[in-house]
C-alpha cells in the first residue's frame, strides 16, 4: 500500500481528502490519486472536483470515490509527455 503525499485510499472520506489537500505546501499540485488496497490507481481527484461535488449536495464524510474523476489522463512516460507539451506549445 502506498504511502505517498498524493495519494488517498478509496474508502476515505471527502473530509480526509481535505485536510490532506490543505497540508501541501503553497505552489504544489492540489490533486490526490485515489487507490485501492492493491495500491493500483481507481481515479484522481481535485480541490475543484471536492468543491464542484459540495455544492452539489455531497458531505464532508461521504466517500471521495462519490467527487473523484475515474476517467483520469496520464501520461505514461517521458516521449508522451514531451509530445503532449509541444502539442500544448507548452515548451
């Protein structure tokens, strides 16, 4: 099981989320990456995607799987990030 700074488990809360989003420091990522017991990422999540699902009516101690984007984008490597950022004009 993973141990990282950006990530949370699937059964925590929105309020866990939260207070953990709030400890970063100022400048960095405000986005976890919901896994599961097998340490597998199942989606990723946002301070937006929190605040979006508040003011739709979620609470505080629902699941963060019920705000959490399980459609999420990544990049697999290096080649692919490079290709996207001059996609981007992003260098």
């Amino acid at each position: 099981m993973s141990n990282s700074k950006y990530t949370i488990l699937e059964n925590k809360t929105i309020k866990y989320a939260l207070e953990k989003i709030n400890s970063f420091q100022t400048g960095m990522p405000l986005i976890l990456f919901v896994i599961n017991s097998k340490a597998q990422v199942v989606a990723s999540v946002t301070d937006g995607d929190i605040r979006r699902g508040l003011v739709n009516g979620v609470k505080l101690e629902d699941s963060i799987l019920s705000v959490a984007n399980k459609n999420y984008k990544y990049i697999k490597d290096l080649i692919d990030c490079k290709k996207l950022m001059n996609t981007k004009n992003w260098i």
